[in-house]
C-alpha cells in the first residue's frame, strides 16, 4: 500500500543508514549507503567522515556537483512479507563550504544520531539535502517499527 508523505518520511528517518542515489557526469548511476541526519523538517544532512577512503573527493560528492538532484532510499525487508516497506526522499544536494553557517548545524545533527561522531565529528565535507517530495510503500498498513 502507498504511504502518504507523512508516514514515508517518519519511516525513512527510522532507517539508521539508507542508500544514497546519484547521476554521474555521464548519466550513469552511482549508489552508495550514507549514514545521514535531518537537520530541519525536509532537510537531511551527510558528511565524508573518517571510515577508511582512498580519498576525502568522493565521487558522489562529484556527481551532486553536476547534477544535484539525489534519491535517498530507507527500507525495511522481511520474510514476513506484510512487514515490508520502503521510502524515498527526492531533493536537491549541495555541498556546503566549511564556512557555511548551515555547517555546524548538520555536524551537531549527525553527532546526535551517530555516537561515533561525538567521539570524532566527520572533518571532510558536508552535503545538505532540501527533500522536495517523500514518497512509501508498506505491505500492510499496520506495521510497527518498534518490533
């Protein structure tokens, strides 16, 4: 069943990861899981943190730069097939500069997810989300994700 906006959204920020979809400057698409905050009602926030990179210029990083529109996906699977679901934030990502004044806000976001990030706040870049549409399904209307 369809979720409204509302219910996509209060499942999505239940998801403590979700996939992170973006266009590559070919087209092509390029799909990596992403820990993430909401900062304000329909803004989710990222960071390049300290896990292990070849690099702090990740390719997704690049892509949002030339083309911005991103997908981020939180599901839930189960053999128990009424227990499904997924939901979807469609927005517009822009990498914010260390001066930003969003900056802070984002960090101490993320920090109050991830108690990882307290104990080492991400120092690498910064994407802000503005969530122009959510979006769901469920297998049944009568899920409780407290289970």
């Amino acid at each position: 069943m369809r979720l409204d906006a509302e219910e996509a959204r209060r499942r999505f920020l239940t998801a403590p990861s979700v996939r992170l979809a973006t266009v590559r400057p070919d087209g092509t698409p390029h799909l990596v899981p992403i820990t993430f905050a909401a900062c304000a009602r329909d803004t989710l926030v990222f960071a390049v943190d300290h896990k292990p990179k070849s690099t702090q210029r990740l390719a997704r990083l690049a892509n949002i730069a030339a083309h911005p529109a991103v997908c981020l996906l939180a599901d839930e699977w189960s053999a128990d097939w009424p227990r499904l679901w997924w939901a979807r934030a469609d927005g517009r990502a822009v990498e914010i500069a260390a001066d930003d004044p969003r900056r802070p806000t984002a960090l101490a976001a993320l920090s109050a997810r991830y108690p990882q990030y307290r104990e080492q706040p991400p120092a690498g870049p910064v994407v802000w989300i503005d969530v122009h549409t959510w979006t769901g399904w469920s297998g049944s209307n009568s899920v409780d994700l407290r289970a």
